[in-house]
C-alpha cells in the first residue's frame, strides 16, 4: 500500500509539474517559473491537496543528484581554461565580498557576526543548475559571457567544500580554547582536503578504467547503469563526508566530462536529468512558506535586495576588472543574481546542526526561491540594461574600452568598407571568408578575442567592441558602405545592432540571422531588409538533399523549396 501512495504522490506532482510547465510556456514565461510555482501550489503551506513532502524530497534528491551530475558532464575544463583568472580572481573577488556584504546585513538584522558570515556564504553561491538551463533554452552556453558565467559558477560550487567543512568548525571557535579550536579548524580542512584527492584520484584512474570496462560490453542498459550508479555512489560519498549529495554528483559529472565517452553519457542521461529536475524544482517550491515571508517580509526584501542589486554589482565589478567587455561584464553579473541549491545545501545543514537560528534559514530558503523566481526575467533584462547604459556617451565609453581605445586605430580605414559585418563567430567568418576571396573591403565587428583572431590574423579589418553600442558602430562607417550582415548570437542585440544601424545609415541594406521565427518580425520591424532564419535554412538545404537523391528534377526541387521558403517568411510569426 505504501509504494502505491509512493507512486501516487509522485504521479500527482509530475502532473503539477507538466501543468505548471505548459502554463509557464503559454504565458512565454521560462518552464522552470511553472514548475516553482506548481510546487508552492501542491505544497504544506497553501491549502488545497497537499503533496508528501518526505516522498517529494526523496525522489528530489535523486533529481537534485542528476542535475548536478549533468551539469558537470556538460562542463568542459578545456573550454573553462580559457576563463580560469576571470573564474578564480572574479570569483573569488566576489565570493569574498558578498561574505561581507552578508556580515552587514547578518550584523544590521541583529543575528550576529557568525550568522552574517553563514548568510554571506549563502548569498555568494549562485544556482548552476538554474542558469544552465536558462543558457541552454536560449542557446547562450558558448557566448563569452555563458562561458565566463559558468566558470565562476565551478568556483562558487567548489567553494562550497570550504564553507561546508569550515563553517561548523568556526562555530565552536567560541566555545573551545585558541588551540582546541585551531584544532577543529584543521581537521575539517583534512577531511576536505582528503575528499578532493580521492576524487582526483579517481578521476585519473578509476574513472576511465571503469567506463571504458562498461562501453566495451555494448550494453547500453549496463551503461546507463553504470552511469547511474557513478553518480549516486560519489553524492552518496559526499553526502557522509558531511559536503552534500549535490556537490558530489557534480564532482562525479566533472570527472566524467573529460573522458572520451562524455558526450555518450550526457545523451544517456538527460532524459533522467530532464524528468527527476522537474521533481526538484517543485520539491524547491514546495519550501516557499507565504506566512513566513508575509511575517518577516522585511528581512527577506533586504536579503533579496542585496542578492538583485548587490551581488549584481560585486559580480559585474569582479567580472569588468577582470578584463572584460562591458556587455559581458553586466550579462554575467545579471545571471548571477541569485541563489540556489548550494544554498539551500549550506541552509539545510545550518538549521540541522543548529548552527544558526531557523529565522535565518528560513530566510535564506525564502530568498532564494524568490531570486530563482525572478532570475530569468533578471537575465533577460540585463541586454535591455546595457543598451540604455551604452546610450550615455561617457558609459558607452566605460563599456566599450578597448574600442574607445582602438578607434583612432581604424577610423581612417573604415571609410572604404563596402560591407559591415556584426558578429565573428562561423556565420560571419564564412561571409567574410567569402568576401576576401572575391577581393571585398570589408570590416567586422566583436568583443571576442578568441572569435576575431582568425580574421585579424588573415588581414581583415577589424573593430573591436559590441555590435549594438553607438560607439562602435560609428568606427564602421556605416554611412559609407552597401551592406550590413548581421551574425550574431542573442535576439536582443541583433535588434538593437538593426536600430542603430538604421539611425545612422537610412539607406544602409541590412540582413540578419535569427535563430527562433518569432524574431523574424520584430527585426523587420526595428528596420532589417532580408531575415534569414538559421535552422529553416538549414532545414531547406536538408530537403534538397534528399529530393535529389530521389531522383526529383532539379527545376522541381529549387520550385517547392522557393514555395516553401516563401511560405515560411510570409507566416514569419510562427515559431
């Protein structure tokens, strides 16, 4: 009787979770805003059914478990290598700071010096498992602020092996002598430390021996299996070193991501990931008590307050200092505003120890389903925000360094461009490619160095900076040239870039590449001559192929592809 309750609960919270989902899709509202807000509507502090929350949790565990573990195959260290003094100096800059910002809101609200630093240490742990998915719905995980992004997520996640060792031992510094306390200190950095190595260790010579074994079989059942059990067994190892099942599913992930067979695990286990993640977001839901926050609103809005607008700040400052161009600087500050499960791990072990207060628990728990609430609209707001700051001549100048920096460098260069070109990534190296062959003067534009080096290496002009800023734009010379390619990556810069362009060049000819067919009229809209929708393009290549190779006439095949395709952009607004 009680594995069909088990089942049922489970059943009946996957129903709210897909509810909630095509809820949040209709309202185009990020599915994980739907799953939050179904798990507040099954969970024990709203009236109506009331799922179980020790079965939810449960199952949510394992989900938890799977996401973090999914997350870290998806993590390429080679990629992140690139990032690494942004990820270590950034991140640690604004791990540091927002600690102290927390001791001032800890001391200010009454709880104390120790309570301040335990909110610091919650406050600066942002959700991967949250921006991963926000990054991939919009296709934004190789852009330079995704990958600077996420390499200062790595080193929030591993910071929590510090906090969650040092944490208790720095709580019964009080109570021991100098030396008895030291005492503790050191030996929670042992066990730490000796966790790190096994994991090293294991990655280096276990890890490949044992999933190379399983492969070699041809058993996908024994494979997934084995993926599987890889991870439980490290978030279970994790878990009773007192570091959290999450962290050590993501470790095991990370080992993985390095071996020959990570795509094959990924692919594996993303189903699992996609369905048990769906019981986590609604278990995290189910946390939210709307009493507690209508008693205590004015300690979670200050919480709130300082993980939106301070660790906003502290990220995007640690991020610009680090080197990077302002759009980046202010995109990955935004996605960072919030908290997660890490810091539902540390709040979770806090209250269970009795390590701080269950007021600052529970204000630590509510504040972060308040941030992860608001987080995609604070990430999709971030382009909005750079653009009205780069609208401000002395801040466009601030965001733009390098640009102002290399203006006088191309200005007199830009005047014989016979086409402009936004965006270096494969689109517009093929286009450029295309142009030197023909002998076309042509410049591009980009803020990323590793993206314009190709074409500055084959003598191409380049300007650096981004594409929307009128700064930039104006080095181009746009008044001067025939056309402008627009190749970039995100919907709200190509728009901007197309306005811009329109105001400073009227009878410029504008193409832009989009990614999602509702994006088509809104750049006709702001002023674009030709859209080209990437994937229908491709889309159209892949229907002649295979009209071809059935043996269909040439004529006929170009006809019902030019039907076709004008079909598609007339009905430009479905998706």
């Amino acid at each position: 009787m009680h594995g069909i309750e088990f089942l049922g609960e489970i059943g009946i919270v996957l129903v709210a979770a897909l509810l909630g989902g095509l809820v949040a899709r209709a309202l185009r509202l990020p599915v994980l805003v739907g799953y939050l807000v179904a798990g507040v509507v099954v969970g024990p502090h709203t009236p109506g059914f009331i799922a179980d929350d020790g079965m939810v949790r449960a199952v949510a565990d394992l989900g938890v478990a799977l996401l973090m573990f999914a997350v870290g195959v998806q993590f390429s260290l080679h990629e992140l290598n690139a990032v690494r003094r942004t990820a270590l100096l950034g991140g640690g800059a604004q791990i540091l700071g927002t600690i102290l910002l927390g001791v001032l809101i800890g001391v200010a609200l009454g709880w104390g010096v120790y309570g301040g630093v335990f909110l610091g240490c919650a406050l600066s742990l942002s959700s991967t498992a949250v921006m991963m998915r926000v990054l991939e719905e919009r296709g934004e995980l190789g852009t330079a602020h995704g990958t600077v992004m996420l390499g200062i997520l790595v080193v929030q996640d591993l910071s929590l092996v510090l906090m969650m060792t040092l944490l208790p031992a720095l709580a019964s510094v009080g109570t021991e002598g100098g030396a008895a306390a030291l005492a503790t200190v050191g030996k929670a950095l042992l066990r730490a430390a000796l966790f790190l190595a096994v994991t090293l260790l294991f990655a280096m010579r276990g890890a490949p021996a044992l999933i190379g074994r399983v492969a070699a079989t041809g058993s996908r059942d024994l494979f997934i299996l084995m993926v599987v059990c890889l991870c439980l067994v490290a978030a279970i190892a994790a878990d009773l070193a007192g570091l959290g099942l999450a962290l050590g599913a993501f470790l095991a992930g990370v080992v993985v991501s390095e071996s020959a067979y990570a795509h094959e695990v990924f692919s594996q286990i993303r189903p699992l990931r996609d369905v048990f993640a769906s019981l986590f977001f609604v278990s995290v839901g189910m946390l939210l008590d709307p009493s507690f926050v209508a008693k205590n609103w004015g300690a979670v809005l200050v919480v709130v307050l300082a993980i939106v607008v301070g660790k906003a700040l502290l990220s995007t400052a640690a991020i610009y200092a680090s080197g990077w161009h302002g759009r980046t600087a202010i995109l990955a500050g935004m996605g960072l505003a919030q908290i997660g499960e890490f810091s539902f791990v540390l709040a979770t072990v806090g209250s269970a120890r009795n390590l701080i207060p269950a007021e600052i628990g529970s204000v630590i728990l509510s504040s972060a389903l308040v941030t992860i609430l608001l987080a995609p609209f604070l990430y999709e707001a971030a382009g909005g925000l750079y653009t009205r700051l780069n609208r401000v001549p002395s801040l466009s100048r601030w965001l733009n360094r390098q640009a102002t920096k290399e203006a006088g460098a191309f200005a007199h260069e830009s005047s014989g461009n016979r086409v402009v070109i936004l965006g270096c990534g494969r689109v517009g190296r093929y286009v450029s490619d295309s142009l030197r062959a023909k002998g076309v003067a042509h410049v591009a534009v980009d803020y990323e160095s590793t993206a314009i080096s190709r074409l500055k290496e084959n003598g191409v002009r380049i300007v650096y900076g981004d594409a929307s800023s009128p700064t930039v734009l104006e080095q181009t010379a746009p008044q001067t040239a025939e056309l402008a390619i627009i190749a970039l990556p995100e919907a709200s810069t190509t728009e901007a870039a197309v306005r811009e362009l329109r105001r400073l060049a009227p009878g410029l000819r504008i193409a832009a590449r989009v990614h999602r067919g509702e994006d088509i009229p809104r750049m006709r809209a702001s002023g674009a001559d030709a859209v080209v929708h990437a994937e229908f393009e491709a889309g159209a290549e892949m229907i002649r192929q295979t009209l071809d190779c059935l043996g269909f006439p040439d004529p006929e095949v170009d006809g019902y592809i030019e039907e076709v395709r004008q079909h598609r952009y007339r009905n430009e607004s479905s998706p």
